[in-house]
C-alpha cells in the first residue's frame, strides 16, 4: 500500500459478483417487443446506458414486480470466492463499495445475505406506482463526466481523492474502463480486460474472487 493511504475497492456487480448481467436476464426472460434493438443501440453507442435501461424496463408492467424480483433473485450466480473476499477485506481493514448500474430491486436482495452495509452500495432505483416500470438515478454523473452513465463509477470514485485512497477496481464490461483508468489497480475480466488491453491500462486478470484475493494479498505484502 501506498505509504500512508487506505485501500478501497469498488467492485462492479452484474457479471462480476454475478456470474451473468442481470438486466439483459431479466428483460430476455419477460421479451418485451423491441427489446433487442434498444439493446443494440446501447451496445453501438447509438443511445447511453441510461436512456436505453430506462427505456428497456419501460417495456414492463409494474404489475410484474414480484415475478422479476423472483425471476432474478433465484436466476442470480454469485462468482466463486466473494464471501470469501469480503471476510479478507474485514481483516485486511480494506473498505468494499459496490458500484452497480444494476437496479435496486434485484441488487439488494441478491446481497442480502453478504452483510454489505446499505451505505456501501451504489445502485439505480426503480418505481412501480406507475402502469409501467420507471428507473430512477440516485447516482447520476457529475462534472467532469458527460457519459450519461445512469450510476456515474467514475463520480463515486471521485468523493475518494488518490492523495487519501489507494483506489482498486474490480469489474468485467467496457462500462468500467473510465473508473480503471482513475484506478491505483484493476482487476479484470471478459470485456474490461479487452478495453485496457487495446488503451494500455495495466489490470490483473480474474475469474474467480479467489484470484482477487491472490492479487490483493501480494499488495498488502508489498
């Protein structure tokens, strides 16, 4: 550790403490007409992950809202070696944040059983007083970010400042690239480790959290 500075991890959810992306389950397992091409246009940058999240659980009826949170919370994987992680970040004194562009509805109730304090996750909120299912933005970007993220990483990571923090990242998706390039170390997989190869960001691959732990470890011994 930097002399004098304290670890903090911000670690992505869907398809890293999730073995899959949650949104895109959720919203293939109900196929709502026209789902696919707002996928699409968010995955071609055609439209920012907030507007297309927002307009793909539009689709949705609020009167759903039981089935999804079943559908989502019995379909959820957890990766391989978290609890074990979150034991190694207590005695390590290491501070854990879920930084999540995932929905309230789904995070909270997967993390349930992990005793992660409330405080310590970020994510989008949901509503279903209306006919249709309304995603709202607690966390949304602020200056210097313009991505239209929906839950800005990068904006969380910023309240940490690098002169206080020893700041580590943890994800697998493109949409964790700007909060890498802001990071002291990353770990990476599927998508992430493609972005930081190609821009020369420096990562340490995983699968498992058990390879986390083996990076993590050799930090602290360090």
């Amino acid at each position: 550790m930097t002399q004098g500075k304290e670890r903090i991890i911000f670690c992505d959810f869907d398809g890293t403490i999730t073995m899959s992306d949650n949104i895109v389950a959720v919203i293939r397992h109900f196929d709502p007409p026209g789902w696919r091409r707002i996928v699409d246009d968010v995955l071609a940058e055609r439209k920012s992950i907030r507007q297309g999240v927002g307009e793909l659980f539009r689709l949705l009826p609020s009167s759903k809202k039981d089935e999804m949170i079943d559908f989502a919370v019995n379909n959820a994987v957890i990766r391989e070696g978290f609890a074990e992680l979150l034991r190694f970040c207590r005695y390590e004194g290491i501070e854990f944040y879920v930084t999540s562009g995932g929905i309230d509805f789904f995070v909270y109730p997967i993390l349930a059983k992990f005793d992660i304090p409330r405080d310590h996750i970020f994510c989008n909120g949901s509503d279903f007083s209306g006919e249709r299912v309304e995603i709202t933005w607690p966390h949304p970007c602020e200056p210097p970010c313009t991505n239209d993220c929906g839950m800005c990483k990068t904006t969380i990571m910023r309240r940490f400042p690098p002169g206080r923090y020893e700041r580590i990242v943890i994800g697998d998706s493109v949409t964790d690239f700007e909060a890498a390039k802001m990071a002291d170390a990353v770990f990476a997989r599927s998508h992430l480790t493609e972005k930081c190869r190609a821009l020369g960001v420096p990562y340490t691959p995983f699968e498992t959290f058990y390879d986390v732990i083996d990076g993590l470890e050799e930090r602290v011994m360090s």
